[in-house]
C-alpha cells in the first residue's frame, strides 16, 4: 500500500483508466479486467509456463548489478542503434524499475500525459523520437514542470510490485497506431538494479532471448555483475554479453586513453562476451538529461573522437545483439 501524503494523489492518477477497476494487490495499475488475464505465479510452487510478451518478437534485457553504471542511458541508446540497423527493425522501451524510472527523462517524456487505452483494456506506449515506450514514470502523479514539488513516490511491498510487473509485461499493446499496426521485432527491458523481485518475476513467466549487463571497469562494479549474471542462469536466461561503461577518458589535447575506473581487463574475468566498451562522453549525460538519446546526435564535433567512438562502438554492440537474437 501507499504510506506517504502522495498515497490520494497516486491512487486517483491510477484509477483514472476506469471507474470501474478495483485496484488493489491484484490490479495495482488500476486498469479494467481483460481476458485473458495476465499469467500468474503459481502460489504453492506449481509449475510456471513461461510466455513470450503479446505483439513482441524478441525481448532482451539490460541489467547491472549495481545501481549508477550507466545502465538506463545504455538501455536507451542501445534500443535507437538496434532502430538504426540497416534491418530497421522496430523497436520499443519497457521500462521495469518501479521504484527509481529513468526512462522519461532520457527519452524527453517526464511531462508527458497519461498512457490511453485500447479498447480491449490495454495500455498504448507513449512515442518520442520514433520508439514506443512503457515506464511506471508515466503512472504516477507529476508536479508542473515549473514546481518545486516532488514526484509522487511509490512505496508498495513486494506483491504489489510483482502484479505492477505482470502488468506492465502483458497489459501494455506495442502494436503500432494502438492495436491496428505491426508488432515489435525487439523489446528492449530496462531492469532495475540488484537480484530481487521484479528479475525474478519476469524469469519466471517471460521467455526472453537475452540479457545485455552493464558494469563499469572497478571491482566493486563487477563484483555484484557475477551475482547479477548468476541470476540469469539460475533462472534461464541467456547472458548476450557485457557493455562497459566508462571504460576510459580520451584526452581530448593528445587523444591518449586514460582507464580513471580501471582496467578493461577486469571484465574478461567474468567469462561472458565482450560487446563494447564506452569511453567517458559528456554529450552522453548532456543529451540523457534533455531527452536526446546521444546516437540521435549525429557527428557534431562536440565530443570529438570520443564521441564517435561512442558511436561507434553501440552501432557494434547493437549488431552484435541483433545477431544473436536471430540465431
């Protein structure tokens, strides 16, 4: 339940879809009853029938073990070079952290209005710069853009949080024009950090094709990467590789690297495939911060090298992903 002053507020953005949904623990969006409902977690270890994501071809997941890597902005970025392969296929953006949403504001929507529905019930993802996307950021209640005032906080025990996933997963319609137009060929999951309920929740009923970890280069990063990479196994999903972040600084005067959060060669410890490694950007921050994803940005100049071996680099990885998701 909701225990803080935001708890009405919240509440009322929720049931705003419909006034005749019950919210509760087993509807905590607020939306109205469709059918089929979405599956469930059998409460006295039954077996579970993993289910691919209705309208989504290939789903894969970006994770870190560790809050503050990078991973939202890799997520993001990594969706528009998948966008921008010469396939082009479509792409969209699950944000899955209920606590902490990062996708709004990388992707310009944190003012945005709320999700509509389909006429079936079904959340319709919000669209900038060509890619749908679905995020809890756009469920709760938000200050004006000119107030001092906070964002309404979610504050819910771990069942709440576990149905809000199950929602989020199979109540979301990422058919083009709101049900009428194709599907997606990826879905690309932001998950939030750590090994708790909401991995656990989408291991356990989603069949997802692969899991792309962000870490930077220091040991206190790629320590708890192993427990993140050893979760995936424990509830199989396959591990597609590793991008590093912050892997080094281009000088920008004699184009020397400079590796301020150590070695690269630590990740080779992991034993998990190699997808880029990102050098420290500035445009990237810059560009997260105002909504531009920093691949949309185009060879500017800002950045110099860097910045094209950013690029570059996720223009690789995201081959590298597409790739492997085909096989």
């Amino acid at each position: 339940m909701f225990t803080s002053k935001f708890v009405g507020r919240c509440a009322a953005t929720l049931r705003n879809f419909t006034s005749a949904a019950i919210q509760g623990h087993e509807n905590p969006l607020g939306l109205p009853s469709r059918s089929p409902s979405v599956p469930q977690i059998p409460r006295r270890g039954g077996p579970i029938q993993k289910r691919c994501i209705p309208h989504v071809k290939r789903t894969i997941v970006v994770a870190s073990g560790k809050g503050g890597v990078g991973k939202s902005t890799i997520a993001v970025n990594l969706a528009f070079s998948l966008a921008m392969l010469p396939q082009r296929p479509r792409v969209g953006i699950l944000d899955l952290d209920i606590f902490g949403p990062s996708v709004p504001t990388l992707m310009g929507l944190q003012h945005s209005d709320d999700p509509r529905l389909t006429s079936a019930g079904a959340l319709i993802p919000i669209t900038n710069h060509g890619v749908p996307t679905m995020s809890m950021g756009y469920l709760v209640p938000k200050p004006p853009p000119d107030s001092t005032e906070f964002e309404g906080a979610i504050v819910w025990r771990g069942l709440m949080v576990q149905k809000a996933v199950q929602q989020l997963l199979f109540d979301v319609d990422w058919r083009d024009t709101g049900g009428s137009g194709p599907e997606l060929d990826v879905l690309i999951i932001d998950m939030p950090p750590g090994t708790g309920d909401v991995p656990l929740t989408l291991g356990q009923l989603v069949v997802v094709d692969g899991a792309v970890i962000v870490s930077t280069p220091q040991d206190v990063a790629l320590t708890d990467v192993k427990r993140g990479i050893s979760m995936f196994k424990k509830i199989s999903i396959p591990i597609t590789g590793l991008i590093l972040n912050q892997a080094s600084f281009l000088c920008p005067s004699c184009n020397t690297a400079h590796e301020l959060f150590g070695t690269p060669t630590n990740a080779s410890r992991l034993g998990i495939t190699l997808l880029a490694q990102l050098p420290v950007v500035e445009g990237v921050s810059w560009g997260g911060d105002r909504g531009i994803p920093y691949v949309l940005e185009g060879t500017n100049g800002k950045d110099g090298r860097a910045g094209e071996m950013w690029r570059d680099a996720m223009s690789a990885a995201a081959s590298k992903v597409w790739g492997l998701v085909q096989s």
